[in-house]
C-alpha cells in the first residue's frame, strides 16, 4: 500500500495521469504516478528518455510545447493548491512565482532580446511586487548569489554575450528570483561540460541549503542523483518502477529496470573509451496504456503474470526499511524483516 502522503508535505502526486493529443497520436505518457517532496528536499526522477519525466513535471504547470493537447487526470497538490483543472492565469502566477523552472537549454527560456538583468528585475517585480528601483538591485544580489563573475557588468548584458555555464546561472537567478518553495530542474547540467556541470550542482545544493527551496531534479546522470538527492523516483513507460531513498535504491536497486540501469552504468574499472553497455532492448512505443508490466517485454525476470496485470508499486518510497518496486517478482518476494519474523 502506498503510504498516506502527510500534511507537512510541499508537493503531493496522486494517481497523476496524462493523455497527449496531438494532430497525428494519442497517448498516455504519464499514467497514474504518485509520490511527494517534503519542504527543502531533493527528488531525483531518472529514467530513459522518452519515459514521461518532462511531461510528469510540466504537464500541471501548464508548460507543454504548442499544437500538443492535454487531458490531465488525479491529484498534484502544492502548498496546499490543486494544480489539476486550475486555471491558466492562476497557474501563471505560481510559474515563477512559489514554483521556479530551470530547463536544459537556457537560451530556450531566455529572452534573447532584453538584458540579463532586466529579465530577472521583472520577476522580483511581477511576482513580489518590488518597485523597479528595488528590482534592479535585487538582481544584482541575485547574480552574486549564483556567483556569477563581474556581476555589475553582466546585469547589462545579454544572453548571447554569455557562456553556456553563465546562461545557465542567469536562468538559475531567475528562477529563484521570488524565492520559490519548489524549484523543478529539467536536465540543467546536460549540456554543458563536466567541469561547470559540477560547479551548477554545488551551486543548487548550496542555495538550496540557504533558502531551504525543496528541488524536483530531472536527469540522467546517477552521479549527479547520488551527489544531490535524498530520494529517487525511477520512472519507465509514463509509470514509477522504483521510488526511495537514494541510497536503498542506487545501491541495492529491487527493480529489474533499476537493476538494469544500474548495471548499465559505466564502471571506475572499465577502460576509458570503453563503449556503453546499454541496457538490452528499447522501451515501448506508448500508445493506449499496456494491461501488463511495460517493462516485460526486456525483462530478465518475466514471469507470466507480468504480461496480463500491471504490478503496483509496494512501499512507501518514504524514508524507512525499503523503497517502493512496481514488480510482481520482488513484490512476491518476502523482505528480509517477513523472512526473520
Ligand atoms: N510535443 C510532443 N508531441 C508528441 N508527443 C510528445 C510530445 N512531448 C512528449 N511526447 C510524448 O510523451 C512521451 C514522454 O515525453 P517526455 O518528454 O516527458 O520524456 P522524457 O522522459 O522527458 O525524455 P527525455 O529524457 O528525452 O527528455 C514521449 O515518449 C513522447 O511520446
Ligand atoms: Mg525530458
């Protein structure tokens, strides 16, 4: 049984399904996922690409790509205020606002036409009602925060003018420009090199310290997940796989898509340059929801059941003994406290 979600908790994901309509398909990538981030923590969604983890995270904000339709369905709670069916200048005002976004191409979500320091002036002045005077000054603040180097220089300039690292602590900047209680962070590192990579998540864990921001933290690099993150919610086919502490989850991964992922991942002990190993086969085509386990089909651990009923996820994904596993083989398994009870 999924554990009841407390009060205390700032984001609340319950049953949470969306159906995409465009011209040409109909799908469900997100089909009846639930989990929760309590305030100042860090979730991590993994999962390979084209598994619904964007359109989970944007869905309810009303962030999807034109000429797409959405149909969402069950709950997404945040302090307190249902997202679902909320109207659009309503969720305009929490986009920016209680809720920050950082995406992986800032040039995306960046304004190419106006100064950096004007784009983050707008915020403190839309969403926190600063005059312009105090907006201009609170944008400077905000590029020391993010240790942006020659603040005063930078406030004037634009996007173009600046690295990929830069762009993407001036979207950081943004985003925390009204102190959000939640910021969500689609693959922020992805694009750009190792070293800045390192230095945006030392950066996020430290505002995050400072400004007790809770994070949802899309990626797919399990470093990054181990670095930064409390929990882990493993995502495959529009569903949670596995979803728990980090710790329980990267290190004695139950799933057989966890295990997978895992096992996929790049040893210290292989050669440099060795070729990926992958995990064998490739994910569903999503269209109308499968009866079964989606990850049937690949998995190494396929009993019958597997094909005919969807396996819930079991656990509470909460902190305490065991992560959260949608699967009928580790579900039917008795854990380790049932065996020595
Ligand atoms: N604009 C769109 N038009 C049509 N289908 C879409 C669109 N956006 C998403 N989808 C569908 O929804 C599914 C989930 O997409 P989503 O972008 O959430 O995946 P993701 O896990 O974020 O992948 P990635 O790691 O590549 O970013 C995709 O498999 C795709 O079929
Ligand atoms: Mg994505």
């Amino acid at each position: 049984m999924m554990a009841p979600e407390t009060s205390s908790d700032l984001l609340q994901v319950s049953h949470f399904s969306v159906d995409l309509y465009t011209a040409r398909a109909a799908l469900r990538p997100v089909d009846g996922v639930s989990y929760s981030v309590a305030p100042g923590e860090t979730l991590a969604i993994v999962g390979e690409s084209g598994s619904g983890k964007t359109v989970l995270n944007f869905a309810p904000l009303g962030l999807m790509p034109t000429g797409v339709v959405t149909d969402l369905s069950g709950s997404v709670l945040f302090d307190g205020q249902q997202l679902v069916g909320l109207p659009e200048p309503a969720l305009r005002r929490i986009r920016g606002g209680k809720i920050g976004t950082i995406f992986q191409d800032p040039m995306s979500a960046l304004n190419p036409a106006l100064r950096i320091g004007r784009q983050i002036a707008e915020v403190a002045e839309l969403h926190l009602g600063m005059t312009h005077a105090q907006a201009e000054a609170r944008a400077l603040d905000l590029l020391k925060l993010v240790r942006m180097s020659d603040p005063q220089a930078r406030l004037r300039q634009y996007p173009h003018e600046l690295s990929g690292g830069l762009r993407q602590r001036a979207m950081i900047a943004i985003a925390i420009a009204a102190e959000p209680r939640l910021l969500i962070a689609d693959e922020p590192t992805t694009a750009l090199d190792v070293t800045v990579q390192a230095q945006i998540i030392g950066l996020l864990k430290d505002l995050q310290r400072r400004l007790n921001t809770a994070i949802v933290l899309i990626t797919h690099d399990m470093g990054v997940v181990a670095s930064i993150a409390a929990r882990v919610a493993v995502m495959y086919a529009g569903r949670l796989a596995e979803y728990g502490p980090v710790e329980q989850v990267l290190l004695t991964p139950r799933h057989p898509y966890t295990r997978g992922l895992i096992a996929a991942l790049p040893s210290v002990d292989d050669a440099p340059g060795s070729p990926f190993r992958g995990l064998p086969g490739t994910p569903p085509v999503l269209g109308a929801p499968l009866p079964g386990c989606a990850f049937a089909p690949r998995c190494p651990q396929v009993i019958d059941i597997c094909a005919r009923q969807y396996p819930p996820l079991r656990g509470s994904g909460g902190p305490g003994p065991g992560a959260a596993v949608a699967c009928h083989v580790v579900n039917a398994r008795p854990s380790k406290e049932q065996a020595h009870a």
